[in-house]
C-alpha cells in the first residue's frame, strides 16, 4: 500500500463507524489522506478516528451525522473544512434494508429506506459540493463516490424498496456528473453484491423472520451457489481498493460510473 497515493486529502466518509465505511476510512487514511468519519453511532466513529490517529498516517476526525438532516451534512462538510482546510471528497457509504414483500411495504418502511438510502446521498452530494464550488477550481478535481449496490441492476422481491432506493442512488451518481462536471468535480460510485457487515448480517436474520429463508445462512449459501461466478462471499477489505481507486488521481477522467464489485453476479 502506497503511504502517499491520497495525501493531500481530505475525505468525509458517512456511516463509518463500521462495516465497509470504517474499512474504507482506514485504507484511506492508511495512503495519508485525512478523514471526517460521519456517522450518527459517534462512538462507534470515535473509535476507528482514535486507531487511525495512533497509526500516524493521515488523521482523523470523527462527527455525529444523521444523514437525513441537511444540517446535518452541513456541518459534516464544515467540520472537515475546519479540520484539515478544505474538503476534496466525499464518500456517501451510509445505507440500511429492512426487507419486506411487494405487498406488504408500508409507508414507514418506504420512507425509512428511501430517507437513509437516497435523501441523505442527495442531501450530502448537495453540501459536499456547495463547499467544493465555493473552494475553487484551482483545488480540483474534486470526487463524490456514492455507494450503490447491486440491488440497482438486478429486482429482488424481497427488497423492493430497497432496490427502488439504490435505483435513486445510480440516478444520482449519472445525473450529478452531468451537472457538476462544469465545476470539476467528477461523480461515480461502486456497487457491492454481498458484504459480510453488520447491515447483511441483520438482513440476514430479516429474511428468516419474514419467512423467505428458512434458517439464517440460507441466504449467503443461495446467492453464492446460485448467483456469484466467485464462489464465495465478499468483505469490506474486497471493496475498499475500488474506493481508494475513485478517491484517488488514477479517477480523474472518469466521471458518471457505477462500477460493480459483486463476484460476477451481475456481468455488463
């Protein structure tokens, strides 16, 4: 691992107190960039900021967020200006899935997901790039990374909303490199298929008790047998070169791209 490949900057990763956000949030910082870990479990951030400090390469940060509060990603984005200058990235990694069936989706589980999943990638696209405009081209490129899923290619009847959520998180990723290209700041995103973290490991248990799956694991041993070209599932380690990739200057010219880390489930 390169120490430098990010040095020089600054990055505000939501949902990082866990899963593939802390992961990301640590590689990052272990190729010295700095990290703002935004997320509403603020111990839970504290925690990974105080291990990324004790290893010395890149410092860290860690805020309260609810990412469904536009004051919210506000001051996320100022306290990383605050912190470290200015900010060159954003990673908008915070996500949740409560499963249920077509039709029994209520409006409380629509408006959770969609509030989690979209509105905040949206809310936070929006204040990341208010603070880049208001920065200067001479600080550019500047890179929004939105984390979609494969649920955004391929419709799943467990998870439709959830799906219809990650559908919102490609369209935003495609029409945010259209709309802010003019301000130097590229838009792309990766697209994971099976992760072993926290949020799979209760959708896990969800499936069971919803009465799609019939024991937990079940649903892991179906995807890989049935889905996956490689036969295993994937872990946050697997994701995170593919974001240092994004937030990194090999990117540049790359804008409006949703790449797919998910073992061959889904082939473009």
């Amino acid at each position: 691992m390169d120490p430098e490949r990010l040095k020089g900057k600054n990055i505000l990763v939501t949902g990082a107190a866990r899963g593939m956000g802390a992961t990301n949030a640590e590689h990052f910082a272990g190729q010295g960039a700095n990290v703002c870990l935004g997320d509403v479990d603020l111990d839970g951030a504290s925690e990974i900021a105080d291990r990324i400090n004790a290893r010395g390469n890149g410092k860290a940060i860690a805020v309260k967020l609810d990412v469904t509060k536009r004051e919210d990603n506000a001051a996320a984005v100022q306290a990383t200006v605050d912190a470290f200058g200015m900010i060159n990235v954003g990673l908008f990694n915070a996500g949740l899935n409560k499963p249920r069936f077509f039709m029994d989706i209520d409006e409380d589980n629509w408006d959770l997901i969609m509030n989690v999943n979209t509105k905040a990638m949206w809310l936070g696209m929006q204040e990341a790039a208010k603070q880049m405009i208001a920065q200067g081209k001479q600080n550019y490129p500047y890179k929004l990374i939105n984390v979609g899923s494969i649920a955004s290619r391929k419709p799943l009847v467990d998870v439709t909303v959830y799906c219809t959520s990650k559908y919102g998180c490609l369209a935003l990723t495609h029409c945010g490199a259209v709309a802010l290209a003019e301000h130097n700041i590229t838009v792309n995103g990766y697209a994971p298929g099976v992760v072993v973290t926290p949020l799979w490991e209760q959708l896990d248990k969800d499936l069971v008790d919803i009465g799609f799956k019939k024991r937990e694991g079940q649903a892991y041993e179906d995807i890989v047998a049935n889905e996956l070209k490689i036969k295993r599932v994937s872990y946050p380690d697997d994701i995170k070169g593919t974001a240092a990739f994004l937030a990194s200057p090999e990117s540049d010219y790359m804008t409006g791209q949703m790449i797919h880390i998910d073992g061959g489930w889904c082939i473009q």
